[in-house]
C-alpha cells in the first residue's frame, strides 16, 4: 500500500524532515522515516538545536569532554552541530546517490547574528563546508538584503545554499536571481554547475498567524473571510513566479550547461492556529519541483489523515492573486507584513541562538 506521503513524492514534492536531534540519530529514527515516511532530506536552524540541546540529556557525553579545556560555547555548539549534521549527512547519502544530487540534503544555518553582516556569513558558511565536509550539504542562508549578495557569492563559488526566511514574493524574485547571478559566475570560472544545488526556503504558517491578527482588528465580514487564506495564496504566487524564472531563456542557457534547478521549498509548515486543519499547509500546497520541510508531528498527521495529493495550478493561482488583492481591499498592507515577518524572524532565531549560548556556557 502506498503511504499518503508517498503519494506525494509520486506527485512531485519531496518531503524533508524540519526536525533533527541526536536522539532521532542514535535510535535510527531518521533512517526510518526515510523507509517509512518518504522522507528525503532535513533541515535544522537555531530553534531546533536549542530545543534538542538545552535540557536534554544526549549531549552531556560530548559536554563533559570538552569541559576543562577552555573552549567558548560558540565553539561547543559548532562540535555538536557537526557531529549531528554529519551523522545526517551520512544516512541520507544513499538518497543522495540514488536521486543524482536532487535530494538527501541536510541542511545547517550560519549563526544568526550575522544575518546583516554579508562578509561574515561568507566566511562563515565557508567553514560549515570545510568543516561538515560532506557532498550532501546545504548550508542555510537568510534572505535578506546582506543575505543576497552572500548567496550570489556562495553559489558562484560552487556552494550549495537552503535560502531561508523567504517572505516576500519581491524578496523572493531577489532570490532567484541571486541563485542565477551565481550559476552564471560559478561557470565562467570553469565550475560544474550540476555540483551546485539549492532550494528556496519560503515560510508559510507565520504569515497567516500575522495576517489573521490583524484581519481580526478590521472586524469586517469581508476581513473574516480571508482567515487562513492568505499565506497559501503567497506560497501559489511564489510558485508562479518560480515557473516564470525557471521557463525563460535565460535558464535554458544555463540548463544546457548543466545547472540545477533552485526548487521552492515550504518551510514553517506546522498549523499555529488549532482551528485550521492540521495538513493545510501540506496538501493546499504540492507541486512538481517543490520540497516541503515538515516537523515530525505534521509528517505523522498527513501519514494518518492527509488528503489524497492534488497538486494546485492555474486555477488555485488565480485564485491566489484575488486573495492577495482583498487583502489589502480591507486594509492589510502586505509590504508591512512582510517586513514584520522578516524582522520577526530573524529576531527569533536570533533569540533561540542566545538561548543556546547561555545553556551550553552554564553546563561548561
């Protein structure tokens, strides 16, 4: 019997898992969800490490060595980052081989302080290379405007990069022709562009919980009917204009000379209002050339209850585009939204990394 998951990888969309631990690495977890959940990749960020890390007790081994010889917490957490992503990286090579490069990634961000410092996340994201040293890496870089010409320079220099915090549908557009920019400079200098991969990370659920916010202060019948609409009509128009970049001349060239394609990837995909149902952001959003990133708990729902796959198009993009029209009818300003989102989300993972910081150098 083929699993609901399944079904969705037949009709095009990979699914990763937004969720990695070393209790998920020493109890085979991962690799069963990779038989039995049709899981193909992982990402992680700040937030997940800290929750995996601070108060658990699977680290305390690899803490109590590293206790005593004076090193910063900054560069614990490093050491324990590498050995998980590592270890991922090694489970999901076999998928890696098996899809030729288009799936069994595991992703790892730069530190998010530096998410205004383009130079830092360079360098950075330079040493997560050298250091994780694994084919199947992507190395996660905020998108935002000292994050573009980072990832210009990344990919250009044969890196492969998970864009993340993806909003806007303008920021998004930015992206994509960050992403080109880099193929295009990474092949003058004699690189293989097939050896270079990436995916877009666009986030989904954060912009309903904004948007309902303040769709609820206008009270009007009309705001109350776009409620938990909106932010799958921004991923639908984010995929239109992924189809536009990705059909035109210009990616046909680089095509030819062996570039991958820089796949859409939904991100922050767990249902935050209860009253939406728990696979919306899942089964109102599968195409062909999309990821989605699910944490365990929504990869365990679609498995149990989702919908038969249905991948959206013309119609729903139509549709789309009303949504995102009404929004702002009733008074919503989707640039302010945006930046909020943006700010917001840095400021979080932000947060999550001090948090991390503070617990590791308390155990030290």
């Amino acid at each position: 019997m083929v699993s609901p998951l399944e079904q969705v990888a037949i009709a095009g969309q990979s699914v990763w898992s937004d969720q990695i631990s070393r209790a998920m690495l020493e109890s085979d977890e991962l690799r069963r969800r990779i038989d039995e959940d049709a899981v193909t990749g992982v990402t992680s960020n700040p937030s997940i490490f800290a929750k995996a890390i601070v108060g658990a007790s699977d680290y305390d081994g690899q803490l109590e060595e590293m206790k005593g010889r004076g090193t910063s917490a900054e560069e614990v957490i490093a050491a324990l980052m590498t050995s998980d992503i590592q270890r991922a990286c090694d489970v999901l090579a076999e998928v890696h081989r098996s899809t030729d490069g288009r799936d069994g990634y595991v992703s790892v961000e730069v530190t998010p302080t530096l998410a205004h410092d383009t130079e830092a996340t360079v360098a950075e994201a330079r040493e997560w290379v050298k250091r994780i040293d694994r084919p199947n890496l992507l190395v996660k870089v905020p998108a935002t405007e000292a994050g573009l010409p980072a990832i210009r320079q990344l990919i250009g220099e044969g890196i492969s990069i998970n864009v993340t915090l993806i909003f806007s549908l303008e920021r998004y557009r930015d992206v994509m022709e960050s992403y080109l920019d880099g193929v295009e400079r990474y092949i003058a200098i004699g690189g293989d562009p097939a050896k270079v991969a990436s995916v877009a990370s666009f986030f989904v659920s954060r912009m309903d919980v904004e948007v309902d916010r303040r769709l609820d202060e206008i009270g009007t019948g009309e705001a109350a009917g776009l409620a938990g609409k909106t932010a799958v009509a921004n991923a639908q128009l984010a995929y239109e204009a992924f189809l536009e970049t990705f059909g035109g001349e210009r990616w046909q060239r680089l095509v030819a000379a062996g570039a991958r394609i820089q796949r859409p990837l939904w991100a922050s995909t767990s249902t935050k209002n209860p009253d939406y149902p728990d696979t919306l952001y899942v089964h109102e959003l599968i195409a062909p050339h999309t990821v989605n990133t699910m944490p365990l708990e929504t990869i365990d729902a679609y498995q149990d209850h989702g919908p038969r796959p249905r991948t959206f198009g013309p119609e729903e993009i139509a549709t789309a585009h009303s949504v995102i029209r009404s929004m702002g009818d009733v008074g919503v300003d989707y640039d302010d939204v945006m930046d909020v989102l943006e700010t917001e989300g840095v400021d979080k993972f932000i947060a999550s990394w001090n948090d991390l910081v503070a617990d590791v150098e308390s155990q030290l």
